[in-house]
C-alpha cells in the first residue's frame, strides 16, 4: 500500500501521517522514517523490502521523495534517470509495507507518471483552506477541545493571526496561514472559555495582535461611511479596553498606509513595501479599503487625525470624546 499527501496543509499531512502509523503499526516498532529520502533510496529500499516482526505490517515515511538529487543545471537525462530509479523503487513495495510519500508539492507531470507505474497508489492533496471554508475549519477544530467559537470571533481570530492571508489565496508571494498556530491559539482559548464558548472577548483578551486589527471594522465602516458604525465600532473597541489614545495612534497609522497605497497605485505594491518598510500583507489588507478612499479624502482624514493625536497627547481634549466625534466626521466625509 502506497499512499502519498503533498500540499499547503502540513497540521493535516502529520496528521493523516500519524493516523496511518496508529492504525497500522501501534506499538511504533515497524516505523521507519526517512527525512530528505531522496538521497537515501539504498536503505529506503532495505526497509521498504523488510518482513514486519512477527508478520505484521511494516509502516515507511518518506519525507521529500521526489525532490531531485541533481546537481542545478543537471541534464534532463540525469533527472529522468532518477525520476525512473524512484519509480521503480515505487513499483517493488509489497503489500505488507505502508510507504507513506509526503511531499509539499506534486506537478501532474509526477502524479502521472506515478499513477501510471502504481496504479493502485492513493494520492492525497491537503491545502489550507481559506475565507468560509477556513472559518469552518476553525469551528469543527475548536469542537476538538469541547468549545464553540462563533463567525465572528473566529474572524477576528483569524484576522489578528493572518492579517490579508486567510480571506483568499495571494496571486504572488501567497504565505497560506499556519495551522500548527492556529491550532494552539484554539487550544488555549478552549482552556479560557466561558460555559464552553469562545467569545469576542475572550479573542481580544488573549490573542496578541488583535487589538491592532480592531482598527480594520472601524476603518472600513469609515470608509463606506456608516457614521453609526464607526462609533459602534469605537465603542466596542473602548468597551474592550483598548485605550483611546492608542486607537487614535493606530487610526493614524491606517490611514498613512492607505495613503501610502493609494499614491503609490501605479508602481506596484512590492515597490510601496520596499519604499515605505510596511509589509506586502498590510498592504494587501489595506488595499480592500483603499479603493473607497479618494486621495483628497484621506488626506483630510489624515490631516485631522494628526490634529486630534497631538492634542490629546497635550491634554488639550479628552481622548475619548475627541476619538468618538472624529471617527462620525471621518465617515460622514464623502
């Protein structure tokens, strides 16, 4: 039995990996693993061949199997040649061995030509779900510890992990988020929830991050200009206790990063990262905001939340009822 996992999701790969050594070699004993195991088929081959003790199955993992040995600018001789050595190596497991091929990627170039030495081979590709789909994986995980977490603190949970990477697959330079991560954010949320939910609060009170990505319901309610919105969303985000001060500070640094977006729309963002020092992510996640700010109008805004930030920190105004009125100016400026 040949079975091969390849993809983005690596918590799901180990998983399935260690499900198949649980089922069919509890005691740990016939496992063998091979890390880089493209450069050891000799004794890949010798554990693959090897009787289990006592008649039972032997369970191989071979980790990077199909990765080239070839030195860069090999020939396409040389690569065939070892691309028909693991093939054959392939073609030779018995039936009483487990081989185990975890790759991150396949091209369906390998996957045929697998398929078509190994028929019977069972392939599996495992990438980190993105958007709605993610979120429900959140869910049926956050079940896993004996807890519930709703849409919406699974969204801010998300989004203060993987800021502009869980929404949808990146067209360059995509970075799926991590699911080990996330996966221990979740267990220790299930260890702080309150009759077995996991609640917003909860979220803002223990995940770093999430307070900075707050910011991004209060920017985009301005930005559609719901003033009611806005002001809930302050609201919401003081009842937390988030310190208004540092509301205003981070309404500044949103709105320098969509003008920095938007004034550099036609260079590309990697150039307005290297040139500002902001990263491609916050840009990317800016950049779903950017487009219903004009420039004229987020050079207003700025110029206003620069105004309220160094009057607050004077003590010239309270920040809280300075931070409630701007935010409703902010979104009624269409």
């Amino acid at each position: 039995m040949i079975v091969l996992l390849h993809g983005s999701d690596r918590l799901g790969i180990d998983e399935r990996v260690r499900a198949h050594r649980l089922e069919h070699d509890p005691s740990g004993i016939n496992t063998t693993t091979f890390d880089q195991a493209a450069t050891q088929l000799g004794d890949l081959r010798a554990a693959a061949l090897a009787p289990g003790f006592f008649g039972t199955s032997r369970v191989v993992v071979a980790r990077d199997l199909l990765t080239e040995r070839s030195a860069a600018g090999a020939g396409r001789r040389a690569r065939a040649a070892e691309r028909d050595e693991v093939l054959a190596l392939l073609a030779e497991i018995p039936p009483s061995t487990i081989l185990i091929v975890v790759e991150e990627s396949v091209s369906s170039a390998d996957s045929g030509a697998i398929r078509g030495r190994v028929p019977a081979i069972d392939v599996t590709k495992l990438d980190v779900p993105r958007g709605r789909e993610l979120i429900e994986w959140v869910s049926a995980r956050a079940e896993q510890y004996g807890v519930t977490i709703p849409t919406e603190p699974a969204s801010r949970l998300l989004e203060a992990l993987f800021p502009g990477a869980w929404r949808a697959v990146s067209r360059r330079d995509d970075v799926p988020p991590d699911l080990y991560r996330l996966d221990n954010e979740l267990a220790k949320l299930s260890c702080a929830a309150r009759d077995g939910i996991v609640t917003a609060a909860v979220v803002d009170e223990l995940v770093p991050g999430v307070e900075s990505s707050n910011i991004w319901g209060l920017t985009d309610a301005i930005a559609a200009g719901d003033a009611g919105a806005a002001v809930k969303e302050t609201e919401r985000a003081l009842a937390t206790g988030a310190p208004p001060e540092v509301l205003i500070g981070q309404l500044v640094s949103q709105f320098e990063t969509l003008a920095a977006l938007t004034a550099g729309a036609g260079v590309g963002m990697s150039a307005v990262a290297t040139e500002t020092g902001l990263t491609e992510a916050r840009l990317q996640q800016a950049a779903r905001s950017a487009r219903r700010f004009p420039i004229s109008r987020l050079r207003r805004g700025l110029t206003a939340l620069r105004e309220i930030d160094v009057a607050t920190k004077r003590g010239e105004v309270e920040a809280e009822d300075a931070l409630l009125g701007l935010v409703a100016r902010l979104a009624a400026d269409r």
